[in-house]
C-alpha cells in the first residue's frame, strides 16, 4: 500500500486526484497505476484500470489470477468491475469513497455473489494518509 500511496501523491503534485494503484503478484509488483484522467483526457485512466492494464501486459493476457490490488481509494463501479472481470483474487483499499464507491460504499460489486467472480476484500490499510491527500486536493480545487 505504500507504494500505491507513493503513486498517489506523484498523481496530486500532477494535478490530478490522488488516487494510486498497485498490483501484486506473489511478492511481485506487475503492474503500477496513478490516476491520469486529466492528462490523457481519459475517463478511464483510473490508478486501478492504469495498474490493471500494466499488469495484463506483464503477465501475457486479461485475466490476472492469483493478483492482489492495492488501491488508495476505494474503487468506483467501472473498476470494481474491471476487478471482477480481470478475476483478481484480493483487493486492499485504503479509503472509502462515500459518493462513488462500488465495493463497500454504494454498491457492492467485487464480492457479489450475483457475479462469476468474487475477490477478497481488505480495507482501511492506511486510511488516514489516503483521505489527507484527498483533502489537499479538493481543498486546493475549491480555492
């Protein structure tokens, strides 16, 4: 989770919401993702679909067995369902996301037993951090 704090922070001093992912295999990281939506000018270019993406490229294809993600903020429906869909087998978050989280918050997606796929969940490893980036944030934007 440090290291996807790390990513967060590179995406805050970038202008963009600090939100970082990493994905593990083993003791492995296959794939590293910041958010990059203002950037790229990308709706998609979450830190989760960023690292996601890194890591089917690393590992040769689109499902990511035995994968762990570590997200900074809780992830929103599109990446929950990327999650599910890529099959990961765990997801560590740090913060919840009360207005558009989907694996806790609002929906429940990544451990639904309405899907084919269901991942461990973890949250609240470093909280604290993850929500103190996103305040400087949002404080920054509402100046």
């Amino acid at each position: 989770m440090r290291a996807a704090m790390e990513l967060a922070q590179q995406a805050l001093d970038a202008g963009e919401v600090p939100v970082g992912a990493v994905v593990t295999h083993g003791e492995r990281v296959v794939g590293r993702g910041a958010n990059r939506s203002f950037r790229d000018g990308d709706p998609t270019a979450h830190a989760e679909i960023v690292a996601l993406r890194a890591a089917a490229r690393e590992l040769g294809g689109p499902h990511l067995l035995g994968t762990t993600v570590y997200s900074t903020l809780e992830p929103c429906a599109m990446c929950a369902g990327a999650l599910v869909t890529a099959r990961v087998r765990r997801l560590v978050f740090a913060a919840r996301d009360l207005r558009f989280g989907a694996v806790r918050s609002k929906f429940r997606l990544v451990d639904s037993s309405l899907l084919n796929h269901r991942a461990e969940i973890e949250e609240g490893v470093l909280a604290p951090e993850s929500l103190a980036l996103l305040r400087t944030f949002f404080a920054a934007r509402r100046r």
